[in-house]
C-alpha cells in the first residue's frame, strides 16, 4: 500500500523571498512617483505665484497715470520674503496720444521659490502723457498720410 502525498502547507523561503523583493521593487517605484507628483505639484504652485505676482505688478503700472512714477520703476516686497525690482521704459509712437511700453521685472530666489525674469511690451493710449504741441504734428504727420493713401 501506497503512501499518500504529503500535504504542502507553506511557503518555501524561496518564494518569500522572491515575493518580499518583488513588493520592494514595487515600493521604491511607487514612491519615486510619489515624489516626482508631489515635485511636480510644488512646481506648478510657484509658476502660479510668479503670474499672480506678474499680474499684480502690471495691473499696478497699468493703473499709474503719473508718467515719471513709472518710468523711475520700484522695488516690491513679495510674499514668502521675495522682493520684485522692476524697470520700465516709454517711447512715444507715430501715433498721436499712443505709447510704447516695456514692462521688466526680476525677482530673487527666497524660501523655496526660484528668481524669475520676465519682460513684456503692449502699447497704451495715454492722452494725458502727450505733449500738445507733438500731438498736433502727429495728427497732421497723420492726416496728411491718410489723404496720400486715398489719392493712390
């Protein structure tokens, strides 16, 4: 008479072992994408500060009618303890009451948050920055344009 076959009731250490460096492999690459998320996360939050930081600054040149407060540009104490100098400069255009303005700023590196630099132009109609004697010549530069446009 036969023997019946032992009954396996186990691991062997083989196969925990195995098991035990499959869930660390697991681990570590689950936590390197943790980390990558969270570093990604921190990232976005900073570019988010620097355009709120950007936009307040423009909003505030923007608003400023005093020509020379402007053109004299600042320093600007930022949130975490970072400080915003910046510079801007106004050149008038052929058109009359129309500017051209360049928007620079550049921050420092504080508490976490990298320096940034940006620069932007747009133009501004500003009646009250033209001088009335330079509008006049514009406008006539001006008109005298149109009439040898429409004689062509």
């Amino acid at each position: 008479m036969q023997r019946p076959a032992p009954i396996r009731r186990g691991f062997t250490l083989i196969e925990v072992l195995v098991s035990l460096a499959i869930f660390a492999l697991a681990a570590v690459a689950l936590s390197a994408t943790y980390l990558n998320i969270i570093g990604s996360y921190r990232a976005l939050a900073g570019r988010q500060q620097n355009e709120e930081d950007w936009k307040w600054l423009r909003l505030a040149v923007l608003t400023e009618p005093d020509q020379q407060k402007i053109q004299s540009g600042g320093r600007i104490g930022l949130p975490d303890d970072q400080q915003m100098q910046w510079t801007a400069t106004i050149e008038p255009t052929d058109v009359a009451d129309l500017f051209h303005l360049t928007l620079s700023a550049e921050t420092s590196a504080a508490n976490g948050r990298e320096a940034w630099k940006r620069e932007q132009s747009f133009l501004l109609l500003r009646p009250a920055w033209s001088d009335p004697a330079d509008r006049d010549k514009l406008r006539d530069s001006s008109r005298q344009r149109i009439a040898q446009e429409r004689q062509s």
